[in-house]
C-alpha cells in the first residue's frame, strides 16, 4: 500500500497535444516566478501574483512561405496576369490549408500585385507603360535625394560593406534569372536606403521597387541577360562613385537605374 501511494505521487503527468507547441515555432521563455515567493516563511504576507501572461507561438510562418512561391510565381509569368486563381486551388499546389493562402493574396492586393475578385479568388494584375513611368517617377523622388545625402555625409570606406550585395547583383544577372535578380537588387537597394536610418522611407522604397519590377514584366518584354548585367553593372559603379566622392556620377547613376 505504501509503495502504491509513493507511486502515485511520483507518477508524470500527462501532457496535453495542445500544450506542446508546434515543432520550428519561436516560443519565448515563460517567465520565471520570483524568488520571493519560493522562499516566503510562515507568517511573512505575501501578495498573490497575478498569472502569467498566455504564450501565444508566431503562426506567420507558414503564410510567408506562400507569399514568397506567389511571389516568384509572378515574376516568372507562372501566375499570368488577368488570370483568376482560387485559394483552394492554389493551397492544393502548395500542400497547405486556404487560410495562409488567402491571407498571402491580401498582402498581394495591398501591394497591387493582384486584385479580388468576389466569390471566385484573385486576379492577377495587368499593368500598362504609365503605370511603370509613374512607379519609375515615384522611385526617383525617393532614392535619389537619400542616396545624394548620404554621398555627402558617410566616409568613402563605409561603401565596401555593400560590395557584396552588388556582386550578387551581378551573378544572378550572369545567370539570367529574373526572379533571383529581382530579390538581389532589392536587397541592394534596401541595404542602400537602410544607411539614411530611416525606415519609413526604407519601407514605403521597397515597396515602390516591388511593384515597379512586377510592372516592367508587364508592360514590357522580360529583359534580357545583357539588360540585367547592364543594371548590375550600375550598382558597382555607383559604388565606385560613392567611394570617390563624384556627386554629379552618383545622381546619373540612381536617375538612369531605375
């Protein structure tokens, strides 16, 4: 008998499913209780803590995932434009349930890259040759003033430190791939606009750049290996512009990339 009741209270208690999170989710710490409360006497007033917050795990993964396929898949042409794709559809191609999908369409539609269509899923967006000017205007009033101030202000050595991103620039140019070139040079020009500290502007250039790569598959032919080169070939030497100080080459440089 005693031996059943030792067992008893050594026993493990069972864990629910829904207590465990899910395996690759960032859970952080829970928080620890304070050792006063461990080592409170008899007689000492203690007052009751109040309960520890709920840990709710990040569930974004997963829609992440999809909106970086949805994305490539249109810059590739796989998604075309005009088409309209359902969410159950496309979660069927991805192995994945229509929640995250739908919600990676909505980020899609804020973007302009899509657009909803009711009870039948999401269009694919046309763009026209003034929808690319405009975007192309809208870079220019952006990036070519930070990109100035910063020419003026920073070192020339601070511009090695982006000599890499412009190298990869350069291979996924040498390579052809469009979709690998696009993500390489936003890169780079996030890198760039990061340096003004300013991450509004950071956020809304970025942005305009997506939508500006998307619009100039759509208005115009895919770019050839010799046209992306040739862009790359502007980051290395707006770099080289940079590090000497030539003020008019850097303002031809940003002006004629876009």
């Amino acid at each position: 008998m005693e031996q059943s009741r030792a067992e008893s209270r050594t026993a493990p208690t069972a864990v629910s499913p829904a207590a465990v999170p899910a395996v690759g989710s960032s859970v952080p710490p829970a928080p620890r209780t304070p050792r006063r409360a461990e080592t409170a006497v008899r007689g000492e007033h203690t007052h009751s803590e109040p309960p520890a917050p709920k840990v709710v795990p990040h569930r974004h993964s997963v829609r992440d995932q999809i909106l970086q396929a949805l994305r490539a898949a249109l810059l590739s042409g796989e998604l075309a434009p005009g088409e309209v794709y359902s969410a159950p559809a496309l979660a069927e191609r991805f192995g994945v349930s229509p929640t995250p999908v739908r919600e990676a369409m909505q980020l899609l539609v804020s973007e302009g890259a899509v657009e909803t269509v009711p009870n039948r899923g999401f269009r694919v967006a046309r763009h026209s040759p003034r929808d690319l000017a405009e975007l192309t205007e809208v870079r220019a009033l952006l990036e070519v003033p930070a990109v100035l101030a910063l020419a003026r202000t920073l070192p020339a050595e601070h511009w090695a430190q982006l000599r890499p991103l412009a190298d990869d620039t350069w291979q996924a140019a040498a390579c052809g791939d469009h979709t690998a070139y696009a993500e390489t040079d936003r890169a780079f020009h996030r890198a760039l606009l990061e340096l003004t500290g300013n991450r509004q502007l950071v956020a809304v250039a970025e942005d305009v750049q997506r939508r500006a790569h998307l619009s100039a598959l759509r208005a115009s032919p895919a770019p050839r290996t010799t046209d992306l080169l040739a862009e790359a070939a502007d980051h290395l030497a707006l770099l080289d512009a940079l590090t000497d100080q030539d003020f008019p080459a850097v303002e031809r440089l940003v002006r004629g990339h876009f």
